[in-house]
C-alpha cells in the first residue's frame, strides 16, 4: 500500500494575515483537525485542505511563506476564493447540512446558488487529490464539507480505495429526505469503499437512507450498488489519550510563564478562593453546544440551590466559530446578554458566578482549566462525538473531577460512567450540578478509573487504525468478489 491521503476542508493549521501583514499560523480548533493530527503526525500521509483564509486576502509577497507554512506540517493546501467560500463553506456547508444533520430544520436552508457551489468546491477537492494520487495510495475523505468528494475522485480512478469519515451525526431519514438535493449526496458518499460513522444510530440512519431513496439493497451493513458493495460502519473517535494524561501531570505544580487573562483567573481560583468549586464548559459558539441553556440551568441552580451562591462558579470558554453565519451571530448575542443578566443578578463583591471567555487558547491554558475544574457540564442538543468530553476526563490525573455530559452527543455512548444528562430537561440539568458538587471523591475515582482505562485503550490511534484495517478488508473482499 501507498501513502494515505487525508482530505478535510479544513487543515490542522490556520493562516492569518495580521494587521501588520504579517502571516500567523495557528492551530485549527475543532474535533475533526485536533484528532486526526496525531494520525497525521505519526504515519505516512498527506493532508489535503483548506487554510481558512480567502486566497483573495493572501498578499503576494506573502504567498510562498504561506506554502512553506503549510507543508512544513506535510499538508497541501486547496486555496478556495472569497465566493467560495461564502457560498460552499457558509452557506451549503454550514446552513445546510450543519443544522439539517443536528435536527436544526428552522435554521436549514435550500438555495440552489450554494449546491452549485459546494458541488463546484467539492470538483477542486477532487482535482487536488487526483493530482497527487498514486494508484496504490488510500484515500480517507472527512466531514460534511466533503459529501460528494468520493463518488468525483471514484469517476476518475475507479479502482482506487477510498474511506470516508462522518464526523458529525447522520439524522434519521425523515429528516435527511427533505433535502432536495438527497440522491447526489448519497451517490457521493458512496462512492467510497467503506464510509464510518462515530456511533451506530447514525450508520442505521444513513443506511435506511440509501434504502428508502435509492432503493438498493441493504445486507446487514453492506450497501450493494451493482457494480459495487459499500460498507459502513461505526467507529467512535477517540482523543490522543497521552498526550492529555502527560501534558496534565506535567502541567500541575509548574509555574506559569504566560500571564494571560485566563491564567490570571485561574491562579485567583486556584490561590485565593479555592474553596469555591469550578464548573467548566468548552466549545466552539455553536447553537448545537446548548450553552445559552447551560448558562440558564446554571442561573437556575443558582436560585433552586441558593447555599452554593458564593461557593461555585462557571468558567465559560466558548471558541469562535463561523462567525458570518447569522445563527453564529445571534447565540452570540444571546449568551452575551445571559452571562451579563446572571452575573448583574447574583454577582458579589468577592464573587463573580461566570467567567466568560470569547476566544480561542494554546494549548497549556486548555490543560489547566481541565485539571483545574471540579465538574465538566457539556449539554449539547446534538453532537457528533464530542471531544472535549473525553480530554476532560484523561486529564484528571488524581482521577477525581466528574463529567456531566448529555446524552445527545455521540460520547455518552462509550462514557457511561458519566452523570448522562437530557439537555432539554432543566431540572434533572440543576439536580445532577448539585450530585456533582457532592459526589464523594471516592465515587468520583471509582467512575474515572473506569472511563480512564476505556479511553486510554480506544484512542484517536486506535480509531484510525481500526477504521484503515476495515478499509483493506473491504477493498480485498471486493477484489475476491471480483474474480469469483
Ligand atoms: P467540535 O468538533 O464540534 O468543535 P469537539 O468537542 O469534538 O467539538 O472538539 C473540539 C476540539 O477543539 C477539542 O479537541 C478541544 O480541545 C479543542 N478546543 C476547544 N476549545 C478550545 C480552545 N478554546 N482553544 C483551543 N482548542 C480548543
Ligand atoms: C466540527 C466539524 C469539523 C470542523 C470543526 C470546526 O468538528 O465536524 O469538520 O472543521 O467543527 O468548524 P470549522 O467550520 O471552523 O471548520
């Protein structure tokens, strides 16, 4: 076997052009770049993406600084212009399939302006493989961005072996029909030689899809197409368990260099008022997150528990994300004007109930919140798999802290030991904060030993090469079938 070609929208690295034009590279966020770079880092792949600026906003003299930016890190970089990316990454990508495949039908729209666009996108991907492709090579498409990129590279090189990766949730098919264009996209998927999904709803989600729209017979897990059989299935994303677990023991007692605002917070937290019990929340500013409600379950708790005012604090870091998306622009608002209600309501002259942050951050700083806070409270209304769920949880090094995670996202499925939670369901949200800031250390280390050991075995290596062994599997069965 060849190389193995990674191709996602968008690369492990992002390029900015600061104001003094200058270029800063900066990690991408967001669980599909932070899993697959230590798959990327340890094997023999390239990777295909985009670098999250406008070609347009890349100055001349800038170009080839950018190039070798990009392939310091073994990448290739797809440049896609301003139109682009407003009608392929904004508009098809992320006000179509987003909110349709997390259950956001209000939020769904259908302009046949962004298909052209994400089918034209989707083309230059399929250039840009072609391109670098040998005949022995694999190809391991990801995300919701990339839908049709197998059946294009198929077209041309019908022999080559191709994976493709879904990593958000595939929704029930009543859903997925009413999607005009729902025939190009499964011909698309399947264009691939195995197609994987983190959890096993979302695999008999899209397989009754492809029965009830295209007809073709379905056999267990087995997609027979005529001239082909695709299979599915899932594999769950796993976090590079190591990395976490090591960078949180070595992070503990180390004096910190960096004096940012966050590190000054939690150094007050940790020195000053470290009786007082820190919640955590983590992740891009996205409707799907449920945060605007986890700032109200947590206002809530405050008013049903009045004996914890003063006695617990939420510390908030939401990433910003697709920020030309209305939707995007709105939350924002929103969880602006809730985070400033509660903490005018309940704040005192030595507390504040939230802390707030709108940013992304190195990586240390991602650490010590983890390693610091008492209880993680992650309560989307759909998610994929969810990471930061898991990093939580490997970074407890003395194997105390508790997770209290809804039982939407892809996660709670492996991480049963958690406190799983109804996002929509207020007062279970309030009761379950208090059992957290209760649970004794004892349970606590009993339920993170568990998820500990689960995590540490089934991770992001574990995932990747599970998924690389079914595709050769796949593909050597279909050569037997072949000469049969
Ligand atoms: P999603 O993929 O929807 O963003 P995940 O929870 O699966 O959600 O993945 C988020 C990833 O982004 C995690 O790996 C997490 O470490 C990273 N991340 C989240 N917040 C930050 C932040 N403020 N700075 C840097 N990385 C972050
Ligand atoms: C989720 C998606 C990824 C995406 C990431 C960040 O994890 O599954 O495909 O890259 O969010 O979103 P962005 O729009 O910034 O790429």
């Amino acid at each position: 076997m060849g190389k193995t070609i990674i191709v996602s929208n968008r690369l492990p690295l992002q390029i900015n052009i600061t104001e003094n034009n200058e270029l800063e590279v900066t990690p991408s966020v967001g669980g599909l770049a932070t899993g697959l770079k230590s798959f990327h880092q340890e094997g023999d792949s390239i990777w295909i993406g985009w670098t999250g600026i406008a070609e347009e906003d890349i100055p001349d003299a800038l170009e080839k600084e950018v190039i070798q930016e990009v392939k310091n890190q073994d990448c290739i970089p797809v440049s896609l212009t301003s139109d682009e990316i407003e009608k392929f990454y904004y508009g098809f990508s992320n006000r179509t399939i987003w909110p349709l495949f997390h259950y956001f039908m209000e939020f769904t729209e259908f302009d046949p302006d962004h298909w052209e666009a994400y089918k034209a996108v989707n083309k230059k991907y399929a250039e840009a493989v072609i391109e670098r492709l040998d005949d022995d090579d694999v190809v391991w498409v990801h995300d919701y961005q990339l839908l049709l990129l197998p059946e294009y590279i198929r077209r041309k090189k019908p022999n080559v072996t191709i994976g493709f990766f879904n990593h958000i949730p595939f929704p029930s098919s009543e859903v997925f029909r009413t999607l005009p264009w729902r025939e190009e996209v499964l011909r698309g998927m399947l264009g691939a030689d195995l197609i994987g999904f983190h959890t096993y709803d979302y695999e008999r989600h899209f397989l009754r899809s492809v029965n009830r729209i295209l007809r073709y017979d379905i056999n267990f897990n087995s997609v027979n197409i005529g001239n082909r059989i695709v299979r599915s299935d899932s594999f769950p994303m796993g976090i590079d368990y190591k990395k976490f677990h090591k960078a949180a023991k070595e992070h503990k007692d180390q004096p910190r260099s960096e004096n940012s605002d966050i590190q000054k917070k939690l150094d007050y937290h940790k020195y000053v008022t470290r009786n007082t019990k820190l919640i955590l929340s983590i992740d891009r500013l996205d409707y799907t997150k449920g945060i605007a409600n986890r700032i109200r379950a947590f206002g809530y708790f405050l008013e049903k528990y009045p004996e914890y005012q003063e006695k617990v604090r939420l510390i908030m870091l939401a990433v910003p994300s697709r920020t030309n998306v209305p939707q995007y622009q709105l939350l924002k608002k929103e969880i602006d004007e809730l985070v400033g209600r509660i903490n005018g309501k309940f704040a005192t002259i030595n507390w504040t109930p939230i802390w707030y942050f709108y940013r992304a951050m190195p990586f240390e700083n991602l650490i010590d919140l983890y390693a610091s806070s008492d209880v993680a409270l992650i309560t989307p209304t759909r998610d994929g798999m969810n990471l930061v769920a898991k990093e939580y949880i490997a970074t407890r090094t003395d194997q105390t802290g508790v997770l209290i995670l809804s039982e939407m996202a892809g996660a709670a499925h492996e991480l049963n030991e958690a406190l799983i939670i109804n996002p929509n369901n207020f007062e279970q949200i309030v009761d379950t904060m208090k059992m957290a800031l209760e649970m004794p250390e004892e349970e606590q280390i009993r339920r993170n030993k568990i998820l500990q050991k689960r995590l540490k075995r089934y991770n992001v290596e574990r995932w990747a090469s599970d998924f690389m062994k079914s595709l050769r599997e796949t593909k050597d069965s279909r050569k037997a079938f072949k000469s049969i």
